[in-house]
C-alpha cells in the first residue's frame, strides 16, 4: 500500500498566493468583493494618519461581516482565526490584527454600520436580486449581555437600603466604643463600613434611575389618560350618550415596587421570551423583503411588546434610498395591530396587511376558498384590510410573513449562533444589531448571486 509522504518541513518553491487559497465561490471572496465597492471615506477620515500604519476600515469590517456570518463574533476569536482559518487569512491578506483593534473599530465605528448596511441594499437591487416590493415586519428577543440575576427590583431597594443603614449605625457605635474586644478576629470596622457606605452609594444611583424611568412613564401614561378622556367626551358630545364601560383610571405617579433595574446593562429590560419564562434582552426589530429574504431596515427598542414599533420602522425604510423606500405591502402579525398603525401605513401609501386577530389552527377546509361579501362604499382604512385579509388574494399574500420573517431570525439564531448581543447599551447594540443584520445579507446575497 503506497502512502501520501509526511513532509512538513519543505518550504515553497514560489510564496504562496492568498488568491489561490479558497474557491471561486467562497462566502470570503464575495464579502471582501462587495466591501471593497462600499463607499468607506467617512472612516478613512476618522483615522488622524500618525504613528504605524493602521489596518484598512475595508479590511477590518470585511473581518467583523465574515465572523458574523459565520457564528465568529468575538474579537478574540477573530484574531485567532486570523492564524487557524485560510478565510480569514485570505480576507486580512495573510496579516493578524489583534483583537483590541478589532474591538475598537466595532465600538468606534458602530454608527457607519447603517451607511454600510444601505450601500449592501443598494448593490443587491443593482445586481436585481430582487423588487423589493412586499415586506415583512418583526420582532425577536435577543439575550443582552447581562443576567436578569443582577437586576435590582425598587422595593429591594429599599429594603437592602434600610438593612444596611441599620448595619452602618451599629458599625459606628462599635467605631466609637473604647472596648472592642467583642469583635470577631480579622474585622476592620473602616473597611466594613466603606463597604456599606459603597453599596448604599450604588442602590441610590439605581433607585433615582428607577424614579426617573417612573417619572417619564407617568407623563406617557397621563397623555395617554387624558387623550382617551377626550376621546370619551367627544363621543358623548355627539351622541349624547353616555359612554358605556367604566371611565379610564388616571395613573399613578412614583416608582413601582417591581420596577427594576439592572446593575450589568442598566439599558436592557426584563422581556418575556418564546418558550416561557423572562430573560434580560432586547427587542431586535427587521423588515425583511418576501422576495429575496434581505434586511430592509433595522430597529432595536427596550419595548416588550410591538405594539408602537410600525412607525419607527416605516420612517427606517423611508429613509433608504429610491428603490428600497417605497415598498407595495406591509405584512405584520397581530401585536402590531391598531388602528394609528394601519393608518400610518395608508399615509406612506403603503398597503398593510396586519393581522387583526390570531387564525385558527383548524379552520373549516371551506374557508379556503371562500370570498368575502364586497366592501360597503365609504369604508375607513381599517376596514378594507380586514376585508383585504378575508379575500383569497389577501390570505395568500399575508401567508408570506411567516415563511420570511420567521426564517430569517431562526438562521441567525440557530445557523449563524447569534443569540446574545456582545456589547452593552442600547446604541451599541443597535449598531451591533445592524452588523448582524448586514452579515446576513452578504450571507443571503452570495447565495442570491448568478453562479
């Protein structure tokens, strides 16, 4: 039997070439290809031109795209990627920026990931990857980097607060006693009451963000009350009748005893996640073309629900350039419901297709091929959708959500292993967010491209 020689220690006859290293087809090549089109300038001038050279702006968030579209993402692992895989060599050209270089550029410049992220959208409607014309909106949870185990609840607080002011008047009665023989070995009463003091100094700074948090709740929820007051008195004034239900009850001013906060990443929320049970996250917002499965637009918000999250989204895709603002449908499921949302969809003149109310899991087989009675003259913009979601025409059209949407945020969770956001604060996750997002398309685009 004839074997393959083991030589590790002749070297190249010519250097090697970093073109030869990967196939024509590689994920690698595409990223650095479409990289090098983005119009960059905006971070070339951020860098001052002293000292060695720096590492290209192309170079590094080609690196940082490519970690995330292949379930890289921390720096470290970014840079020993740089030495372990002949992708990353090839997208470094065979150089190791270190991983705080790396961590930098993410930080310094998370908020040119959104021209980046646009500049993608703009070369995927070039090269007709897609129309762009029926778009799907939703929301995911994503785990914030910090544990709800450090969250501090008001009336905790409050509580710890008074134990341990409790526990500083002891201390300092014992300070002052002429006999201390009673202390335990090895206790420093400075060191103990510094301690104290530190923790006390800490749970005031918490309880007056919880109080501010409060205080711009009640000022939402007292627009909110006096706005559904006006409402019921404007319908008593023209029917003259009273309203039925009881009256709205006004809100209630000051901090919740479960408001909470969390000592980690003080900007994340306590969310309730699929599955059951409540995890510190975020609520990752994307609008996702049903045609090509890319990313439109991208949003994160500290909301727990999605109610109020059409508008923000809808002045994300606005914003984008022609060809990628002025979509033909909106397709949303039922938690963006309501009538200001269906309303501002008509205004950007935007047919939606909002889920009024969740389906039946076992609708009679005839429903399927049933149509609705015609649409009564002089119908308001909430009831022609409802009539529209009733039509075959739209059931079969709202059916594309779930199979875009939906898909998308699996593979980034379960395929590219993006479950928890590395950075703290909500703009860094929000630029994080959009990196995720933009390694996405990349990703969906090279397998979109004419092979």
């Amino acid at each position: 039997m004839a074997f393959h020689p083991i030589d590790r220690d002749t070297d190249f006859l010519l250097p090697p070439s970093v073109q030869d290293w990967l196939p024509e087809a590689h994920l690698a090549r595409y990223v650095v290809d479409v990289v090098e089109q983005l119009d960059l300038s905006a971070m070339e001038r951020a860098y001052a031109g002293r000292g060695s050279d720096a590492y290209h702006p192309a170079t590094l968030l080609a690196l940082l795209i490519y970690g995330y579209a292949t379930g890289t993402f921390s720096s470290r692992k970014i840079e020993r990627a740089t030495y372990d895989s002949l992708a990353f060599r090839y997208i470094a050209c065979n150089r190791h920026p270190d991983h705080d270089t790396l961590a930098n550029f993410r930080k310094r410049f998370g908020g040119e990931f959104e021209a980046a992220f646009v500049q993608v959208l703009q070369v995927a409607r070039e090269n007709q990857l897609s129309r762009f014309g029926t778009v799907s909106l939703d929301g995911t949870k994503i785990h914030a980097n910090a544990s709800r185990h450090s969250a501090l609840s008001y009336g905790h607080a409050r509580t710890i607060e008074a134990q341990l002011k409790v526990e500083v008047q002891e201390l300092m009665k014992l300070a002052a006693a002429a006999d201390q023989s009673s202390l335990p070995d090895g206790v420093k009463l400075p060191d103990e009451i510094r301690r104290r003091e530190d923790r006390l100094a800490a749970i005031a700074a918490a309880k007056a963000k919880i109080e501010a948090r409060a205080a711009e709740r009640f000022e939402r929820e007292q627009a909110e009350h006096q706005a559904k007051l006006a409402k019921r008195q404007a319908q008593e004034a023209k029917t003259g009748k009273k309203p039925g239900g009881k009256p709205p009850k006004p809100p209630q001013a000051g901090p919740r005893a479960d408001d909470q906060i969390n000592l980690t990443d003080e900007e994340s929320r306590i969310m309730p996640v699929s599955g059951g049970g409540f995890e510190q996250s975020y609520n990752a917002q994307a609008v996702v073309d049903t045609e090509s499965m890319l990313i439109l637009a991208t949003h994160v918000t500290q909301a727990t629900n999605d109610k109020e999250q059409v508008a923000p989204m809808l002045a994300k895709v606005q914003s984008n350039p022609e060809g990628l603002n002025r979509p033909a449908t909106w397709l949303a499921d039922t938690g963006y419901y309501s009538e200001k949302n269906v309303t501002a969809c008509v205004a950007a003149k935007i047919e939606p297709l909002i889920a009024v109310k969740r389906d039946e899991h076992h609708p009679d087989w005839r429903e399927r091929f049933s149509e609705p009675e015609p649409l009564a003259a002089g119908a308001s913009a909430v009831e022609t959708m409802k009539h529209k979601l009733k039509t075959r025409a739209g059931r079969a059209a709202y059916a594309l959500r779930k199979q875009t949407v939906e898909p998308v945020f699996g593979i980034i969770k379960s395929v590219m292993g993006f479950r928890q956001f590395l950075l703290r604060g909500l703009d860094n996750v929000t630029n994080e967010w959009t990196l995720v997002c933009l390694a996405w398309n990349l990703k969906r685009m090279a397998v979109l491209r004419p092979q």
